[in-house]
C-alpha cells in the first residue's frame, strides 16, 4: 500500500521539489533573524508551508532549521536533511540551475540530489504512510537544515535548543549504509626560507582537493636548460619577463580519496629535487634541503603517510588518507596545508605529536586549525540490521555497511548514520554542473525511506 501511495503522490513531489530547487538557498550573510540570509530562511518556510497543509506538526527554530512530525507520540527516530545548496556557475550549466527541469529520465538542479531531492523524498514517504492509514507505536521527526554546506552550524543550534532523539539517518550519502566516517585533522605548516633563483610557488585553491596544479617562478631564463633535463609529460616550461615557468599539470580529486588524483605540488616537488634541476638552477645547499625536505616527507603518489610516519590501517574503517594540498612560497616564506583523514585504529593526539616532532625537524611550524574525531556506529545494532534489510528488499541489492574517508550531515550526531541518497553507480554531478537525479532514483528513495520508517516506528 505504501509503495503504491508513492506511485500515486510522485508528480506531487515532483511539483513540491521544482518548487524548493527555484529557490536559490546558498548561505549568505545573516539579517533580520535570518542566520542565514533571506533565501534559506524562504525555502525553510517553504518546505514547512507544504509539511504543513499535510497535517504534520512543524516548527521553524529560528530559521536555523526546521522540524516535521508524523504525530505527538514520543519521537524514535530523525531523518536529517538540509535545504541549503552549494554556489553556481551558471554559464557551465546546460540547464538552468535553479528550475528543476525535467529532461528524458532526469531531473536537473541544484539541490536535486544534494539535497532537496532527497528531503523533498522524505516528506512523500511521510505522507504515504498517513494516506495508507497506518497508525505508528512511535513518532517520527524530519528535521531540515539550512547550513551543511558551510559547517552544519545549523545543527550545533539545533542540538543546544532541542534533544535529537537516539536514531538518526540522513539522506545525505551513499546506500547502502555509511556508519564509519574517519577523523579529519588539517594541518598547516610554514618556515622562513631563501629558496633563490626560485622567487614564487604556488599550487591548490582548496585543503581538501588534490591540487591539479601548481607552479614555480625562478628569477632568470633556464628553459633550455631545464627541457634538457628528463622528460615528464605532466611538465611544462616557459619563459615571461625574465623568469621561468615550470609548471605540473596534474588531476583534482576530493581529498577523501586522493588516490584517484594526480597531485601537481609534490609532483612538482619531484621533479624539481630527482631530475637535477636544483644543480641546474645553481641553488645552495640550504636552499635546496628546504625543498628537499618537503620532497622526501610528501613522496609524489603516496596518500597513506608511510613518509611522514602516520600511516594507519584496519579493516573497517580502511587505510589513513593524506594530501599535500596547498602550497605558497612568496617573500621567503614557505607556507602548506595539508588534508588528513584517519580510521578508527589510531588518534588526532598521535598523529599531531608524531607530524610537530617532523615538521620541527625541517625548521617548520606546525599549526591544526581543524581537527574531529572518527564517527562510529555499531553495525550490528537492530537500528541498522532494519535499514539494510530494507534497502535489499526494495531494490534486490546488497545490503552492507561501508566506511568513508568524507563527512556527511551526522559525523557529529552520536548514533547517526547516512542511508541514501546516492546508489551505487550513479552519477549525479553533486555539487557540479548540470546536478540531477534520475526520476527512477527519487521515487525508489522515497519508496526505501517509507519502508524504513514504517519499519523502526511501527
């Protein structure tokens, strides 16, 4: 009966979702109690005028975010969502951003599946279980959010004002389940440093990005004998205003799995400090250690730390990630930032003390401007034996937990867990261009969130 509800309700929710994708909800600057700027504040408002004239209960706590419930018994379960979007270029889109069109079998926008698709999904799934007349033991809270996108702020305000109740999902990742999320430690480390003939570097935009990039600048014309040199195909020189160029060209990846990049800063790095460029470019020995330093602590294609004494591994929750991600030297100071992601077998404490005794070493000053610790959730608890047992009865899939090296809307949720919305295989340009959702995807969301529901609260 649920299933069939969703069938019968979905160019309802199709209508709901163009609706709250028209609404141009990008985190902006706070004003007339409005944390978040005007625009999240109205798709919030939106999306709890709709919750509403469907006969649930709703409450805006203070256009930080907003809760929906099924009925007035005591509440079991949340499923998390947030109505906030990531910024666009719209001159790269083939279809326009914030009007949900709908194109073969997709439906285009920011947000679609990132993640007003999925929140609009939950709402449907609430309202085919009221229509089917199923009365539920227990209640049910769908909270959404306007600030995951820039910190989840919105939750740190919500869980000071309001108790989340003891299981938690989000829509907000990949099936079949995600319960282990690694620890993040980033890293900054910096020296004062004369790096002669070489006056600049640069490389990476971002910390938690493999840089497909980066350069340096060195003070007279070397390129003829820099190119004599052995070849890299990812190298490129050239000459402007009597300096030299050399460029890595290499391939972005998220920082979570740096092993699908090609990262251009310690490319660069091994190119400078293997093929003999040093000696060609008559730097001193002071100078060169600096680089070489960096070079033989950030072995170019590495991603586990095994040169920085960090690497760590276990079964479950997989290998210690790392990124040298940016890179500036100007004014002779060298500056870094690098991305860590680490499994639950080893501690923040740990690689901090074992990364300062380095760094140290090198003449550098470390600093950690952001640091969290690895989120958990036992797989053998009922709450996720019923979300896996739902998700293969519904789609005939496997049905497993896996473990990430990225965040999603629980990381800082005791007991959350991320269930959908993304399934294996598909591809759905989150936060990229042209962002969308299969139609057939939306509606089996709906349909696997109905069930899951129905099953814990029932």
């Amino acid at each position: 009966m649920i299933n069939e509800l969703v069938d019968k309700n979905f160019e309802k929710s199709i209508e709901f979702l163009s609706d709250i994708i028209s609404v141009r909800s990008i985190g902006d600057d706070p004003c007339d109690g409005k944390p978040y700027g005007e625009n999240c504040a109205l798709v919030l408002e939106k999306f709890l005028q709709k919750a509403d004239s469907e006969g649930f209960i709703t409450r805006n706590i203070d256009n930080y975010a907003g809760s929906i419930e099924f009925n007035d018994k005591p509440v079991k379960l949340a499923v998390l969502c947030h109505l906030d979007v990531v910024p666009v270029n719209e001159e790269d889109w083939t279809h326009k951003p914030f009007c949900a069109e709908v194109d073969g079998d997709r439906i285009y926008g920011r947000g679609a599946i990132d993640n007003k698709g999925p929140a609009a999904a939950v709402l449907y799934a609430l309202k085919a279980i009221k229509e089917s007349g199923t009365e539920l033991t227990h209640n049910v809270r769908l909270i959404v959010g306007c600030d995951e996108e820039r910190g989840s702020s919105d939750m740190e305000y919500y869980m000071s004002h309001e108790k989340m109740p003891e299981l938690v999902f989000t829509p907000d990742g990949d099936y079949p389940v995600i319960n282990i999320e690694k620890g993040m430690l980033r890293t900054e480390f910096t020296k004062n440093a004369d790096l002669f003939p070489i006056s600049g570097i640069s490389g990476g935009v971002v910390v938690n990005a493999v840089p497909p990039q980066a350069k340096a600048v060195i003070k007279g014309l070397f390129s003829d004998k820099i190119k004599s040199l052995p070849e890299s195909e990812r190298i490129s020189v050239s000459e402007a205003q009597g300096n030299t160029i050399v460029t890595y060209t290499g391939t972005a990846a998220h920082a979570s799995t740096p092993q699908l990049g090609d990262n251009a800063i310690t490319g660069l790095l091994d190119f400078l400090c293997k093929s003999g460029c040093t000696a060609v470019l008559g730097m001193s020995e002071q100078s060169a250690d600096t680089l070489k330093f960096l070079h033989e602590h950030f072995v170019h294609s590495e991603t586990d730390g095994k040169s920085l004494g960090i690497k760590a591994s276990d079964e479950k929750s997989g290998a210690l990630t790392e990124v040298l991600s940016i890179i500036s030297y100007k004014d002779n100071i060298i500056n870094c930032k690098m991305d860590i992601r680490y499994p639950l077998c080893t501690t923040k404490e740990s690689i901090k003390e074992k990364l300062l005794s380095l760094f140290e070493s090198g003449g550098f000053e470390m600093s950690v401007p952001f640091e969290n610790d690895p989120h958990y959730v036992d797989e053998n608890s009922e709450f996720i034996k019923t979300l896996l047992r739902v998700y293969h009865e519904q789609t005939g899939n496997d049905a497993y937990c896996k473990a990430i090296g990225g965040g999603t809307y629980v990381h800082d949720i005791p007991g959350g867990v991320a269930f959908g919305a993304e399934f294996p295989g598909d591809v759905n340009n989150m936060h990229g261009n042209d962002e969308s959702i299969t139609l057939e995807s939306l509606k089996l969301n709906t349909k696997i969130i109905a069930n899951a529901i129905y099953e814990i609260c029932k």
